[in-house]
C-alpha cells in the first residue's frame, strides 16, 4: 500500500506539471491584455506596466520565473484587484466554495447509494422505477433551473429556507441539493447497475449456497464490490460539481471562489484566471488521488503487492 | 444402503418473455450414503438447473420448481421457507461450482471465507473457526496455510482455488457434496489432483457426491452410478459398468460413441450427436431425441417412451426396449465394448411405479 501510495504522490505532481505548462502557454494564446480594458493608459505607462510585471521577457524566461514563483506558492498578483496576490484572492472565497462543494459530494454520494442500492435489491418493483424517475430528472434538469425551482417555491412560497446569500447554514441547504442533484442521480444508477451484476455472479452465488442469507450476503460480499467501480465516477462527478457551482454561486448569490473566477475572466485578469485555473485542477488532481486511494483501500487486487493486473 | 437423498419427478421451469422454458420435466433419482453419482448430457440438457433445484438456488423469478419432491432427511426441501433452506445450504448440502477464478469473492481473505459458514452453522467461535479453517487448508492439500489464510483469491492460481472451494464446501462435513462440473476450467494435471482430492476426501467424512460433468471419460474414474439427461430429463441411468458396457438409450450410445477412447487401439471414429437440443419452450410431442435418433420408430413422434428396466439398477426410457420393438444394432464403438451383465432380468420390463 506504501509503494502504492507513494506512486500516485509523483503521478500526481507529474500531471500537475503538466497541467501547469498547458495553462502557462494556453493564457500566452489568448487575445486581449488586462490593460486594454483601461484605454486612459498612455503607452508609456502601458510600457511601463509591462515591464513591471515582466511580460516583455522572452516566453521561456517567464515561464521558467513562472514555474518558480508555482513551486513557492506564488500565484502572482491581480491587475485587477488592486494588485492582491491571488492567493489571497482564493483564499477569502475558499471557504464558500469549499463548503458547498463538499456537502453537495457527500449528500450527492449518501444518498445516490442508498436510492441504488435499494433500486438493485427491489429491482422491477415499484421502489426501483421510483429511483430511475428521480434519476431521469436528476440527469436531465439542469442545476439552475432546480434552483431557481426551489427558490420560488421554499424560498419566495413557503419561506422555509433563505432565496439567497452566504450567512448560515440554512442558506447553504438549497444550493447544496441543487448541486448533488446530478451527483445523486449518476451514483444511484451506476450503483444499482454494478450491484445487480454482482448480485448475479459466481461469489454471490457460493455465498448462498454456503446458507448465508440475504442481508448478510449484500453487506458482506456484494457491497465492496460493488463500490470499486463506482468509486470511479467520483472523479467526473467532483468536476460536475466544480463546474456547476460557478452557476449556482451566481444564482445564490454565494461569494465563492466560482464568482470570482467568472467575472476575472470576463476583466480579462490573466493572474487570476490563471491562478484559479491551476487552483482548481490541483483540486481535481488532489481528488483523482483520494479516488485512486480509495481504491486500493476496498480492493485487495490493487492494494496487495504480487497482485496480478 | 440407506438413501440420502431422494428426487421424485422433479419439474424446474422459467418464465421467460417468450415463453415457460420447462428445463428440467419430470426427473427421478436417489442418492445413497457414501457413493458418487455423476449425471452425464450435453450442453443446456438440465444438468446444472436440477443441482441448483436440489439446493433451492434457482433464482425466482424467473425460475420455478413447477413440481416434484425433494426427500432429504425426511423433508420435503421444494417446501422449505428460505430460512429453513439456509439452515441446510452449507451444513447438510454443500456445493462446488464449475470456475474457481470467479466463485471465489475477489476482496475477501481466503479465511474469512472458509470461516463464515462454519461461524454460522457450527456456532464456532473466530478463533475456533481459524483453528478449524487451517486445518481444511491443510486437508485440501494447501501449503502454508498459516500465511495462506489471509491472502485474497487473486494470489492463488485456478488449481489451489478450486482446493479452497472444496475446503469451504467440505467444511461442516456435508452429507451430500454437489460439484457442478469441478474440474472443467482446469488443465488435466490439476483436474486429476483435484478429483483425487474429492475422492479422498469423501472416504475420509462420508459424504455422497453429485458429480456434473460433460467428460465421460472422468465419469469412469470417479462414479459410482450414472445418470444420463437429455433435454431436462434422465433417460438412462445405471451403474458405471451397466451404463458403459451395456448402455440401451441411443442418446448413452451417442455420448459413447463420441468419446475418445484410451484402451482401444483402434482409433474409433469420434462421432458427434448431429441435431440440436430440443425447445424446452415447446418440447415434442413423442420422444425429445427422436427428431436425433437414427433409430427413430414411427411411434417416437407420438409418444412419449416409458422408463424401462434392465436390472434392479439399470433404467433406460426408450422404446427400443418394448417388447415389440424391431431389433437394432448400436454403433460400432459401443458393440465392441459390450459385455453381458449377470444381473439383467430376462428381459426388459416397464418401470412402473418404481422409486429409483
Ligand atoms: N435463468 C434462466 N432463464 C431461462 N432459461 C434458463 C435459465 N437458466 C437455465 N435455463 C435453461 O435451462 C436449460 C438447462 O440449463 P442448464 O444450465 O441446466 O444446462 P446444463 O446441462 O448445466 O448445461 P452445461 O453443460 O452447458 O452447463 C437451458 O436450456 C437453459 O436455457
Ligand atoms: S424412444 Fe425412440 S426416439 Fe427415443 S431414443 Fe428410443 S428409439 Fe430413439
Ligand atoms: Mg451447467
């Protein structure tokens, strides 16, 4: 499990390598400049801005100086936001993101498993076509469109919840099912596919020829198996859900990390586009890790060295 | 000897979209302390449905026992609730399965899964179940077994997993042991270690064995008696010199006929059975083999034939053996090995009402 563990650490900062020259040259692609915005700047200043922040430097000496300041920590500076370091910048809507994008993964999760769960163990009764209806919309309704749902009935109708802003629990319960909707609606129909093929195979079928007994043959044998390729999706959902809440921070009107980033790019805010750009596949990478982790936890083949591919 | 096990006209259906698929119509048999009966029949002939019925694992829907007797131990197991079922699955019936690569659960230690039917029948302890579960590796013959115990299924190969799954299935000394088809996924040296082990095993505890297979040629080894099936149905069945060196049924005399024989020779011709199966959705209406049969009678497509007996031990279900029946003359790997059997009545006579 050490030699494993171990390996993914490099596989990881490798991709994150990657990852961080791809944003590098891709950003040196893009049209526009921070400063053009501002049409006031004679070109002597602008001259001198450039200088200042070191874009007439040759590509490669800026992307090595960039590749440095990246090992440091240093994300660079905003133009926009009165020069602040765009660390700080994520750092204060960190929180509002974070929060949400984990209670909407472990709702999401929780409860796509057990509606899955329940679907394979009742499967072609009443309980398994009521979990595919919730998945269907689940899939199908756009987050935003659930949300703006919610509002105008729990917030504006029947005042239970708050219709907006960031100052308390109860106001993160709206965006947090809107945002799991899809997450609940993937991980309940790939747990109920995955548990159905299992429940049909050989070990399942010793097991009870060992006069196990229902129950304890779900628990014991067919559960853990199930969950090693479900385990997988958590990557794309954890991105699902990353990507839906640059919409549902809006909607919400949550100062998070997601409506920052909007409206950096449409300021044209190189640094921080960029910064939060590398913020977030560090996310996601980070997350590809705790999977690849989880993995080797539940299944033995991976964990266990002698183990055949 | 004293019947463990007793099978009487055993129905085993499917309700599929199109249509009841009746695999397993009308089949008899009984079981005897101690001795190994192994039922024969290609491809899709019922063999693996009945051993599932026997154990109650078909699953319903879509599958059904339609009717029939299960006798075990003075109860009827085709009545039994689940629960009850339970009680027997693994104590009193156990069973090994054709793949040892998939019937083993790939993320659960080779110990725990020995120790959990003993945990749940035998009342033992974990520590008692260790002790008890390192022994059965040791009696199946797997070295190590101290470090074995907690490795998964993925660090042993196909041969020493099918011993593990012997272990797990001889570990409340069952009385009845069935193997489906055991050594068909394993290469020949290790098929011969495993059914040496079966075999040693069974002198060692007792138990009667149902063995499954598609391999005469294993039967001869390892049988006792031999029940032949044919489209969900035993046609013939005997003992193992009755069924090989006096076979009645032109399906037995298929099979023969198309079995690579080691002590002869002469290479005899291998002749597969030419047909298909028949639809169990609507089985025919005479004989299911003779739309097969090269020695077809006209009253084959009307009738069904009528068990008949040949000895106290020998039954055949065709109508070659009435009495009025032309005379034939069977394929010619099975005249050459033809003995006569001292134990056959003078002639063939209906089985009627008979218990097998
Ligand atoms: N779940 C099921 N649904 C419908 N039909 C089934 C089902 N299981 C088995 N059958 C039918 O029952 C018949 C007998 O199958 P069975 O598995 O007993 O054959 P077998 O003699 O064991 O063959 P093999 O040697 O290939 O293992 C087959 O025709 C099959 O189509
Ligand atoms: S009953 Fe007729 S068709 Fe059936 S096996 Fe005998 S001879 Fe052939
Ligand atoms: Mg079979």
């Amino acid at each position: 499990m050490l030699r494993y563990t171990l390996q993914r650490i490099v596989y990881m900062l490798i991709t994150m390598f990657i990852i961080a020259t791809l944003t590098f040259f891709l950003m040196k692609l893009l049209p526009g400049s921070p400063l053009k915005s501002q049409d006031k700047l004679t070109p002597e200043q602008i001259t001198i801005i450039n200088e200042k922040y070191g874009l007439n430097d040759p590509l490669p000496v800026q992307y090595v100086h960039y590749l440095g300041n990246l090992a440091k920590g240093d994300l660079g500076s905003s133009f926009q936001y009165d020069n602040r370091p765009v660390t700080e910048l994520i750092g204060n809507r960190i929180g509002a993101s974070a929060q949400l994008g984990f209670q909407a993964l472990i709702l999401g999760s929780i409860v796509g498993l057990i509606l899955g769960i329940i679907a394979a163990i009742r499967h072609n009764t009443i309980f398994d076509y009521g979990a595919t209806v919730l998945a269907v919309l689940g899939i199908s309704i756009p987050s935003f469109v659930f949300a703006g749902f919610m509002q105008y009935i729990l917030g504006v109708k029947l005042q239970l919840l708050p219709v907006a802003l960031w100052e308390g629990f109860s106001y993160t319960i709206m965006p947090t099912i809107a945002l799991s909707g899809f997450v609940i609606a993937n991980i309940s129909r790939f747990m109920r596919t995955e548990l159905l093929e299992v429940m049909g195979s050989d070990y399942i079928m010793l097991a009870k020829a060992k006069g196990m007994s229902g129950t304890g043959i779900i628990i014991k044998h067919a559960l853990r198996n199930a969950l090693i390729p479900v385990i997988t999706i958590i990557g794309p959902l954890a991105v699902n859900i990353m990507t839906g809440s640059l919409v549902i921070e809006q909607i919400f009107a949550i100062p998070g990390l997601g409506e920052q980033f909007v409206k950096s790019i449409s300021m044209n805010d190189y640094t921080v586009i960029m910064g939060t750009t590398i913020f977030y596949s560090a996310l996601f990478i980070f997350i590809i890790f705790v999977v690849d982790i989880l993995y080797g936890v539940i299944d033995p083949r991976i964990r266990v060295a002698g183990g055949k591919k | 000897m004293e019947k463990v096990l007793e099978v009487k006209d055993l129905h085993v259906s499917f309700d599929t979209y199109g249509g009841v698929v009746k695999a397993v119509r009308g089949v008899n048999f009984d079981l005897k302390k101690g001795e190994t009966l192994a039922i024969v029949g290609e491809s899709g002939s019922g063999k693996s449905v009945t051993s599932k019925a026997l154990m109650r694992l078909i699953p319903n829907p879509p599958g059904r026992i339609a009717k029939g007797e299960i006798l075990f131990d003075g109860r009827d197991l085709a009545k039994l609730s689940e629960k009850e079922m339970q009680k027997i699955r693994g104590k009193d019936i156990a069973m090994i399965f054709q793949d040892p690569m998939t019937s083993l659960n790939p993320t659960m230690k080779i110990g725990s899964q020995i120790m959990e039917g003993l945990i749940k029948h035998q009342n033992l302890s974990k520590s008692t179940a260790k002790e008890r579960a390192l022994e059965l590796l040791r009696l199946v013959g797997i070295p190590q077994p101290e470090v074995r115990i907690n490795q998964y299924p993925h660090q042993f190969s196909g041969g020493m997993r099918q011993r593990v799954v012997v272990a797990v299935a001889l570990s409340c000394n069952p009385k009845v042991l069935i193997a489906d088809e055991p050594t068909t996924a394993l290469d020949v040296t290790i098929q011969a270690q495993i059914l040496e082990l079966m075999k040693d095993l069974q002198n060692k505890i007792d138990t009667s064995i149902i063995f499954i297979t598609h391999d005469l040629g294993v039967v001869a080894n390892v049988a006792d008696r031999v029940a032949v099936m044919y489209g969900g149905q035993i046609v013939e069945m005997g003992t193992v010199d009755e069924i090989f060196y006096d076979p009645r049924h032109p399906y037995t005399w298929g099979l023969l006929a198309s079995m690579p024989s080691l002590d002869t020779s002469v290479q005899t011709e291998l002749a597969a059975i030419p047909g298909t199966p028949p639809d169990l959705m609507n089985p025919p209406k005479g004989d299911a083999f003779a739309p097969r049969s090269s020695y077809a009678l006209e009253i084959d497509f009307e009738h069904e034939p009528p068990m008949f007996q040949i000895s106290d031990t020998h039954f055949a279900k065709t109508w070659l053996l009435h009495e009025n029946a032309p005379a034939v003359e069977p394929p010619k790997a099975v005249v050459e090995k033809r003995r006569t059997m001292p134990s056959n009545f003078a002639k063939p006579r209906l089985a009627e009402e008979v218990v097998l």
